[in-house]
C-alpha cells in the first residue's frame, strides 16, 4: 500500500517536461538521464553514501547534482532509510540462517582487493573504497558470489494491456476485489487501483502540459504536434490507443511508470513489440492516418527514450562495468507466433532498421531467429552489424524447448522475449528475476584447489574436501569441486530465498504486478508470486576459464604427469613467478575449451551439466524453480581481481573469460569451432539464457555475400543447439586507436556479454578485455 | 629431392596447415587444407613454408625463453641454442620433439602427415557449415597435385560424402599422370601469373608452356575452371602482361577472372623457416591499381570479381 501512495505522491508532483522535437511524451525524472534511485532496495543506498560529496566529484564520469539535492538525499532520504531496507531485511535474515558465520573477509583481504584494483585500475580507487568493500562483503554470503538486492529483471505486460486500456484494468481489479478477499490481498489489490489512478493522473498532468506549450507556441507545425501529444495523452493510457501512434504512447507511458516505481536496476524489458504494436500499425497504415515515415520516426524516438538509462555503480566496479545502458530496456523482435508459424512482419523489419539507423545508442535488441525465418528477415539483422555491434540473435530452436522444459505451455513459450542481456521468459506472464544472482565457477575452483579457502581470506568458506595432493585420480577432483559448488549453491538459493521473502514481506511494486499476467487474479503482489510463472535464477561465469583449468590439470598432473598437484598450487601461489615454462605449457600446451577439441569439451560438457543440475535442484518460496543460466554482464573482469592465478596459465588479476565464450586468447581455430564446442554442451538445460559473444571483422560484412556467409554461420549455429550469440563488428586497431583518441571514438559502441556499452565509456581493463578476445578475421586471405 | 617414404607414397597426406571458417577460396564457408610442396618459386610467394615437400621446424626467436629443452630432445643434434636461427637446416628431419618439448610454442611444426582417416574426420567437423551455406573443402598449397597419390582416394572420399571440392592450383603437373585424382573435383581455381615464357620462368623457376596446356586441358575436359591472376606490383600487374592474359582468356573463350591484389603478409612467414625466398619490400596492391587493372578487364568483356567469394 505504502508502495502505491508513494506512486501516487511522485507521479502527482514530480516535474513534467516535454522537449523540442519529443513526438511522444514523459519523463522518468526531472533529467533526461537520470536516475529514479532505488533508496528502499539499499545495495545502492550504499553505493550513494559513499559517493555523497563525491558524485560531482569522483574522477571518472561524475555525476550532476546540485549541493542542496545531495544533501537531501544524505541528511534527509538515506537516513531515514538506514536499517529499513531490502539490504537490511536481507542480512538480519541472513545472519538468524547462519549464512553468516564470521566475517570471511579480513582487512588484509580488503585491502589486497583494494590493491589489486589500485594496480589495475589506477586511478578509480580511494581509500574510501576499502569500506565500500566492506558492504560488498555484508551483501554477500561469500565473495565468489553476489546476491544483489534486485528484483526487476522481468517484462512489463504491456501486451496484456495495450488492447484493454488501464480504465478496464482497475474495473477487472475492482470486480475482483468484490469477489470477498482476505485483507492482504484486497490491500494488494487496491494498490494497483491506486497505481492506475496515479498514472491516469500522470497522463493528464502531461497532456495539460502539452497544451500549456501549445498555446504558446507560434510554429503552426508543432503547435500541431502539441495539441496531438495533448490528444494522446488525455485518451491513454487510460483507454485502449486507437491507432499507432496512440499505441507508442501508450507503451512508453506505462514503461515509464514502470521505471519510476521501481527505480533504477529494474531491467525492465517492453517484451515482443513487433507483435503487439503490429495490429496498431497495419490499421494506421492502411488507412492512412500515419504515414510511413511518421511510423518509423516514432520507432526512433522509442528506441532512443530507452536507451536512456543508467545505473549508479562504485567506481571501482566502475571500471569494470559501465553505468550507461546497465538498466537496459530490452526489445525482442521476430521468431513465431503462438501457434508455431513465422512471425516476422513489416514491423519487425522497420525496428531493425531503426536500431541500424539510430547506430549510437545504449539499446539492448534482441532478434529471434526460427528455422523457418525468412532469409531476408536474417540477412537484414545481421546486416545491422555494418553500422553498428547492436544486435543480439536468439534461437527459437532451443530456447522454446528450454522454457517447455520449465513448465511453460507451448503456446506460452513461442510467446517468449529477453530480458536485460539473454534472459528469456514468456511476455508479460512471468516473474523469473532473471539476474543479479551469480556466482564464480574460477572461484569454486580455488576453493576447491585451496581446501575450501581462498588466497585472499583465512577463514574456511566451503566444507573440507581434502588437500588435492591427495587425489588419486582426476575423477577425486571433479567429485571435490562438486561438492564445493554444491555447498555454495546450496547457500545461494537460501540466501536468494531470503531476499524474495523481505521483498514479498514489504517491497512490492502493486504498478507492475498489474500488468504481469496472474497477479490480480491471485490478489498478490509480484513478489510474492502472483505471477502465472515464477522462477529464481542462479547465473555462472567463468565458465571457459574453469573448463581449460580442469583440463589443464588432467592432462599435465594426472596423465603426462609433468608435475604434482603439490608443484602445481605452489606455482599458483607465486603466481608462476619463476614457472614461465610450466605456465606456457599450461596455456599453450594444454586443450582449451572454443575449438572444438574434447579434450576441453567433455569438461565442458560435464561443468555445464552438474552446474544445471545443481541449480535445478533447489525451489523457492514463491513455488518457484531456480533456473541456471551463464552470462556475466561484465562481471567477469572484477572476478578477476579477486581470484588468484589459474591452472589454465591464467595470471591473477586477468579477469576470468566472459558467458559461454572461449577465454581470451584460445579462439584460435575460428568462430565455427567455437560454436561446435558451445554446441556439444545440453543448452536446454541453461533455461535462464547464456551467451557465446563473438567478434567479426568489418571486411566480413561489406559485400552481400558475406552478409549470406554470416547468416549461414549463426543459422548453422542455431541448428547445433546454441542459444545465442551476438558479434562485436571491430578491429582490434581501431580500438586501440580509440584508447588513444577517445574523443575521436566517442560513437565506437561493443557489447559486453549482452549489453551495449560506450568502448571509450568502459573502463581500461575492460577495453582490454575486449582487445585480446581474439579476433575472427578471415583465413583465407 | 628430399622427401619421406609417406611423401612419395601417397599413404598419407603432409598439410601445413587447416583453415576453417575460410569464406575467399570458394563458395560458401569453406575448410582449406594446405598442402605442403610446390614445384614453382614465385618470388613473391604468400606461403614460403609451403614450398619444400618435407616436414620443417619455425622458429619464432621473439618468444624463445632459450630453456634449451629443445636441443636437448634433438636426437639429430641438430639444434644449437647458442646459434642465430638455432636449427641446422640440413641436419634437422622435422620430427617435431623439439616442437613437443618447448614451453612457450617458439617453436612450430610447418608440416605435419595426416592418414586419410584423419584428415577426413577433420574436414567434416565442419560438415553442419557447409551444408548450410554450400560450401565444402578446399585444397590449397603448396600445389596439392603433388601428392596426387593421396588425393586421388581422398577426392573420391569426399565426394562419395557429398562435400563440395576445390582445388586451387599453379597450373604446373603432368596431366596424364595426375588426371585421377583431378576427375572428382568440382572446382578449380586456376593461376595464372604470367604469360610471357621468359618472364614466367624468371618470376617462377618455370615455364608456362605446360601451365596454358593443362588450363585447356581441364577446360576440354568439361571441369569448371575459374582464372585467378595475381596482381602482384612491378611484376605481374604491367599493361603487357594484363594484355596477354586477356588474349589467352579470349583465345580460350573465358568471361571471368579473379583479381588477387598482393599483400606483403607472407613475408614474415620467411624468416621462421630460414627460407632463402627474397625479401621484396614491396606495397600493397592499391585500391586505384586494382582497380585500373579491373577496368581494362571489364572494357574488354571480361567479368571481374576482386575478393575472392566475398
């Protein structure tokens, strides 16, 4: 209830604008790029109070804030919050469960994070960062993974909406109320009544605006356009839109409210908007009442509206993220409709061709490609990565039978889209929260090798399985490192449950429950699993890292016997300092996981495998089953910072190989490989999404042949069973041209394991990262 | 001339290297395999290492942390850490234990045997690729008609699988005495360098009387040919020249030809295996040459396509 009277609050008061040139009206926040700050969730809370005095300030990429708003936001609203937020609700819990049992991480440890990032990351660290680290250590139960304290991550059910308007979505609430409820639920009901009432209000506050600007306006074009913003908004979201340009208005007035009631981190995707924006449009189209270039102009300017958005992160985390384009919005075109058949249609095509037009912009855009797509429809989205690295392409083949496997219908599952980087659901029906829920197979890995420690804390963090120099056999080792995982994905899910029980207990966000299919007639909240499907997730990384590791240590410890496992952990220790040869035959001499070689790939085969199962295994309380996924948004180059060396000659510091994708370096037998590999794994067990990320050299795009080559890459791909993969169209001169000369390659835009990024906005260890993935160009010239 | 027992044999194949996911030597995606030995010396070879019929050693002295492991599993003796180059070229047999034994991979087998079966399964790892975008397998050099013994079963392999071949070729064999294993293939892309006798035998080591035959004979044979003329600057890209090659391709009723610009790449490869090929220091083909030399071609009817399948 309080949730929905603080919608109320905000949407009656906050300031509305509309810019020059804006076809389509509202704001999330007074700024244009700004963000409505989650102060209740607390993981950010912390981020702010230690940036408060700082934001202006801090050295890479400051924020604007004026002095009086900073200390509102200090004295006033992080104040009142302390002790009462999901962050707090979640580490009392923690502690009364024991996930807690010390404080794992001494002060040496800090500190050797802290150097290990003054090192690398020169420039981005304070000492102040060192109590930063220290709430890091609170928010989770261990350092190899993170439990954020986010939901979101879902897609807002604009098409069970669009058809109805919010008008006849309060009468289906208020006649549920009238069916007698408990009180809990009819509160959980009367708070989305009150949420659309909010928003209706909203509207109307926007549409009187656009008629204050009218009036005054004196270009008779505009003016024109005012009155229609005025127009529109008066007659949605609260009735169903008449036509498409209604319907654009629609959907971004209801993505905004959404955005402003969960506040930044939401992740929330707008789902297939090719599918349900399409009837709006063939009917404008046909009659005439929207012109073409009027249909394309306000694809645009939706996609730009939703490439506006950011995340507050630490800076020292900063420099292995980026903010911008971190609370993606993502939008799914393409694949079938619910009965099987190709739904490709004009729509689908012009927003490609909006998102190549626009070429600059933080979108994360998703195409479902289906063994019966048209080869046009493919050529035309891989042809978007001539002007820009935009695009993701996602297997229908695969990810379908997945979601069936979950539970879904069939029909539910044809009906999926992605959410934030690869996370596939079925629109506007589920609540999955999708990520923010990871863990570090490099660093089960070292606990595993290390007895249950780690190099950087003293305490025991996972149970004893044994000195490896005891292990006969490198089946003794597969059977450590399983009950290693084991135990820490047995504490991941308890703690991720706990979470999901305070945000059931007092964090619900009646607005977008609304519009998930499920909640009103539950009379529950989001939260607390009103949804008609519900999942958790627990989300991998590492994965290519961990896999040439094992495999290195099969092949030099226990068949070549080149050294003792004893000899090995020594090297590790020091970092192989004084070991140049053995951690060359390491990384030279010893298979690795991308070409298609098995002495990796049965590795692989069997990781990916006990890691799905491990995560299957468990359920929540919303009745949920955890779905595993492997994707590492970025994440993957601060587990880096914090492991030591690697047996697959990898040196501490260098960040771990990102998602499904080979480790850097060890592509060297090409893209088919890579996918052969990634093919073999059982990806329909991987049901929360995992990505293979790739680069292709301009050269390969430039003619229509190529086009049709790549096409037939990823189509072959897709047959093989991969879930997804998405191209970073660059040469690796031209980024280090752009290190060089930022200022020259500001519009330079790569995709970091699924969502698009700035190159000169991402920290340098990261635009390293990017550089040493190998580089596919041709072999044949 | 050197060559191993295997070589002369035909029972197994030497390949230097394999290239999958190749899109410029044929339609669709393609896997090469390269063959090693070639019967030409072109001075401006992409390839050195691809020219002698035998196994060699590189050596990469950049990355060499001089452990000696090498010299010590030499059972010839015929690598000397102390020395530039390190390898005695004419004492080593490019076994490869010294290749086994380096940590840091400064040293490379340019060379190695593949039995039919092997060298089979690595070319339908690729299959799924091939069968999507119509590609297949093609077989590069060196000049692969040299191991002709090996191919001919090899050939017939393939196509009994339904693989699509190809075979890029200088030109230069005996036709009577390699025509089985040519029958099977169903591509060949055909170099010509040069057309002036005295000029081809300078830029080659050989003549090209042999090499004009064999085109025709191919081509009266009923094998889908398709000319390839490498434009290589000051050498093979004169007006003369260019003239010449329109003439034959006249004379043989040919629309088509492709342009191969040079590309200086293939020198690095010169030091590793202490080849004696020169070091010619010259440009990349320009733009503007590539495409002044396609104009000409286009003016008189002939097609031209400038990279490959691409």
């Amino acid at each position: 209830m309080r949730a929905s009277l603080a919608l109320k609050k905000t949407l009656e008061n906050m300031s509305v604008y509309i810019m020059d040139e804006e076809l389509i009206a509202g704001n999330r926040s007074s700024k244009i790029l700004g963000v409505v700050l989650p102060v209740e969730r607390g993981d950010m809370s912390a981020v702010l109070k230690h940036y408060t005095g700082q934001l202006r300030r801090r050295p890479f990429r400051p924020f604007v804030i004026s002095r009086a708003e900073e200390r509102e936001l200090r004295n006033d609203i992080l104040r009142y919050w302390e002790g009462r937020t999901v962050n707090d609700g979640k580490y009392r819990l923690w502690k009364e469960h024991r996930l807690f049992k010390h404080a794992y991480l001494n002060p040496g440890a800090l500190l050797s994070i802290a150097a290990g990032g003054t090192k690398r990351l020169k420039g981005y660290t304070s000492l102040k960062d060192l109590s930063l680290g220290r709430v890091l250590e609170r928010s989770n139960p261990q350092i190899i993974m993170n439990i954020l304290d986010v939901q979101g991550h879902l897609v807002v059910g604009h098409k069970n909406l669009i058809n109805k308007g919010l008008g006849a979505v309060k009468a289906e609430i208020e006649q549920a109320i009238g069916k007698g409820r408990d009180k809990a639920g009819e509160e959980v009901l009367r708070a989305m009544a009150r949420s659309i009432d909010a928003t209706i209000t909203y509207a109307h506050r926007l549409a009187r605006h656009a008629m204050l600007l009218a009036g005054k306006e004196q270009d008779p074009g505009r003016k024109a356009q005012l009155e229609r913003i005025g127009a529109n908004c008066t007659w949605v979201p609260e009735h169903a839109p008449r036509d498409f340009y209604e319907a654009m208005q629609f959907l971004w007035l209801v993505q905004v409210v959404a955005l402003i009631s969960y506040g930044s981190g939401a992740l929330f995707a707008i789902g297939r908007a090719d599918q349900y924006l399409y009837p709006f449009y063939r009917q404008s189209i046909d009659n005439g009442t929207i012109t073409p270039d009027l249909a394309f102009g306000l694809i645009q300017e939706l996609l730009i509206k939703l490439s506006y958005n950011l995340i507050v992160i630490p800076s020292v985390l900063k420099a292995s993220a980026s903010e911008l384009g971190a609370d993606n919005q993502a939008v799914t075109v393409g694949g079938v409709d619910r009965s099987g058949n190709d739904a490709t249609n004009e729509l689908s095509s012009l927003f490609i061709d909006a998102i190549a037009g626009l070429k600059s912009m933080t979108n994360s855009f998703s195409i479902r490609i289906h063994k019966g797509a048209p080869q046009d429809f493919v050529t035309r989205a891989i042809g978007v990565y001539q002007s820009t690295s935009g695009p993701a392409l996602f297997n229908d083949d695969a990810i379908i039978p997945s979601l069936v496997n979950d539970g879904y219908t069939q029909e539910d599952a044809r009906d999926y889209a992605i959410i934030g980087c690869v996370e596939p659901t079925s629109d506007g029906n589920t609540f999955a929260t999708t990520s923010g829920n990871d863990i570090s197979l490099a660093g089960v890995l070292e606990l595993t090798l290390l007895n249950g420690k780690l190099g950087i804390t003293l305490n025991r963090l996972s149970p004893k399985t044994g000195p490896p120099s005891s292990f006969r056999s490198f089946d003794e080792l597969k059977e450590a490192f399983r009950v290693h995982l084991g135990y820490n994905i047995d504490l991941m899910a308890t703690g991720i449950d706990l979470k999901d029980q305070v945000y059931g207990e007092g964090y619900h966000d009646p607005f977008v429950s609304m519009t998930i299919d499920g909640c009103i007639e539950h009379a529950m909240d989001m939260t607390q699993g009103g949804a008609r499907y519900n999942f958790a997730s627990i989300t991998a990384r590492g994965f290519a890292t961990t896999v040439n590791s094992l495999a290195a240590i099969r092949k030099l410890v226990f068949e070549e016997k080149k050294l003792t496992m004893k000899e090995l952990l020594r090297i590790l220790k020091r970092d192989f300092r004084g070991h140049d040869e053995l951690r060359n035959l390491m990384s030279n001499k010893s298979p690795k996981f991308g070409r298609d070689d098995d002495g990796a790939d049965d590795i692989a085969v069997w990781l990916h495998s006990t890691f799905c199962d491990l995560v299957k295994s468990h359920t929540g309380t919303r009745h949920d089953t955890f779905r595993p996924g492997f994707f590492s948004y970025g994440i993957h180059v601060f587990d880096g910072i914090v492991l030591g060396a690697t047996p697959d000659g990898r040196k501490a510091g260098e960040p771990v190989s990102n998602s499904l994708s080979p480790a850097n370096g060890t592509e060297t037998k090409g893209p088919t490989a890579a996918m052969k590999s990634v093919g073999k794994l059982d990806n329909l067990r991987s049901s929360n999404g995992s990505s293979l990320n790739m680069r292709l050299t301009p050269d390969l795009l430039s003619t229509r042949e190529g086009l049709y080559k790549i096409a037939m890459l990823v189509r072959t791909y897709f047959s093989l069973g991969g879930m997804h993969v998405q191209f970073n169209v660059v040469s690796s001169d031209t980024l280090r041209e752009a290190q060089k000369h930022p200022d020259q390659y500001k519009d330079l835009i790569v995709r970091v394991s699924g969502y698009t990024a700035y190159f000169v906005d991402l920290g340098r260890p990261v635009q390293d990262d990017i550089i040493s993935r190998i580089e596919f160009g041709s072999s044949g010239m | 001339m050197r060559r191993d027992e295997v070589y002369r044999t035909g029972s197994s194949a030497l390949v230097f290297d394999i290239q999958r996911f190749s899109l410029h030597d044929g339609p669709g995606i393609r896997t090469v395999v390269f063959f090693k030995g070639c019967p030409l010396r072109c001075m401006w070879c992409q390839n050195p290492e691809s020219i002698h019929p035998y196994r060699e050693i590189g050596f990469y002295e950049t990355i060499c942390m001089y452990r000696g492991r090498c010299a010590v599993v030499c059972e010839r003796r015929a690598i000397f850490t102390g020395s530039p180059g390190r390898i005695d070229r004419e004492t080593c047999n490019g076994c490869g234990r010294c290749v086994e034994a380096c940590p840091s991979n400064a040293l490379k087998s340019v060379g190695t045997y593949y039995d039919e079966e092997t060298l089979f399964a690595e070319v339908l790892k690729d299959r799924p690729f091939f069968e999507s975008s119509s590609g297949g397998v093609t077989f590069s050099g060196g000049e692969p008609t040299l191991q002709h013994r090996f191919l001919k079963g090899f050939v017939q392999r393939c196509r009994s699988a339904h693989i699509h071949t190809v075979m890029e070729t200088c030109g230069y064999f005996n036709f009577a005495v390699v025509k089985d294993a040519l029958s099977g293939i169903d591509m060949f892309l055909y170099d010509l360098k040069a057309i002036d006798a005295g000029l081809h035998t300078r830029y080659t080591g050989r003549g090209n009387g042999v090499i004009i035959q064999n085109l025709e004979r191919l081509r009266s044979a009923g094998a889908n040919v398709v000319i390839r003329m490498p434009l290589v600057p000051g050498y093979s890209d004169s007006p003369e020249n260019i003239n010449a090659v329109m003439d034959v391709l006249n004379r043989l009723g040919v629309r088509t030809i492709h342009l191969l610009p040079y590309h200086p790449m293939g020198e690095s490869k010169i030091k590793p295996i202490a080849s004696s090929q020169p070091y010619l220091g010259l440009p990349v083909l320009s733009e503007s040459k590539l495409e002044e030399v396609a104009a000409t071609f286009r003016k008189a009817g002939i097609d031209t396509v400038l990279s490959g399948w691409m």
